[in-house]
C-alpha cells in the first residue's frame, strides 16, 4: 500500500483572543478546512472531516451550510443522508465509508489515519494550538507517514 501524504498547512493571523470560539479551533482554521473540503469535492475526492467533539461537528456543518449556492458542498453528519454517505462526511466518530482524503480538526491523531491516502491538517497560531499540531506531525511521522508543511492561504 502507497504511503499516505500528511499536509499541515500554516496559518497566519489566527486570532489571539480566549473567547469560546477558540479554544478548540480559530474560526480561520474552521473555515479553511471547510474551503479545503469544497475544492477537494470539486475534484471528485471523498472526503472525511474528523473532530474531537460533536458540536464541533455541528459547527463545520454550519459553516458548510453557509456557502453561497454555488459552492454548495454535499455533505451529512452521522446517521443522515444515503447510506454510502455525502461525498464530505463529518463526524467526531470513526468512518463508516470508504474515504480518500482526511481533513483532520481533531486534537490527535486518528487510530483510523491509515484508511486515508491525504490527509489535511493545520497548525494555527494560538500557542496550545501549535503544541498539539507539534505532537500531532510526530504522530503521523511515527506511523510512516510522508509528512510536509505547506502556507495556507486564507480563506476569503
């Protein structure tokens, strides 16, 4: 089997601030990996978004949900939609669907990572942030994983 590509990408102008918000996740990184989400289902990728919580889940369906009807992106939480799943899944549970690529939001790396030939990551700003994204890399390393970092660019 191909060794599984890890992307971080960098995220600069991440906001500082302590509010409820981000504590889990900057509203920049949120909204990046829902633009990553878009393009990748415009490529005709399968994609799975992985979070630690499910109202984190509920938030990046929120910000799925608020793109412009040209950008609609097909997707489901757990236990709605087809069967076989919307072409972007999000769930803070393991995948029950074949999936190529993995934007992962959680704060570690998945037991199930090796199901996935990309998988998506970000290293904000904030300094907690950055420490588990720090643990995260070596995880994926660790596993075997072909591992590179990349600047994000902002979502617009």
């Amino acid at each position: 089997m191909m060794t599984a590509q890890v992307i971080f990408h960098l995220l600069n102008g991440a906001s500082d601030s302590a509010d409820e918000e981000s504590v889990n996740q900057s509203a920049d990184h949120l909204e990046l990996a829902c633009v990553q989400a878009a393009d990748l289902y415009r490529k005709k990728q399968r994609v799975f978004i992985y979070v630690d919580d499910q109202k984190s889940a509920h938030q990046i369906d929120e910000l799925l949900w608020a793109f412009d009807a040209q950008s609609f992106v097909p997707h489901n939480l757990p236990g709605e939609g087809l069967h076989s799943g919307s072409p972007v899944e999000i769930s803070w549970q393991a995948p029950t669907n074949n999936r190529n690529v993995l934007i992962n939001l959680s704060s570690n790396v998945p037991d199930f990572a090796r199901q996935f030939s990309q998988i998506i990551d970000f290293v904000p700003e904030q300094d907690e942030l950055k420490k588990q994204a720090r643990l995260r890399y070596r995880g994926y390393q660790q596993l075997g994983f072909s591992v590179e970092t990349c600047k994000a660019t902002q979502a617009a």
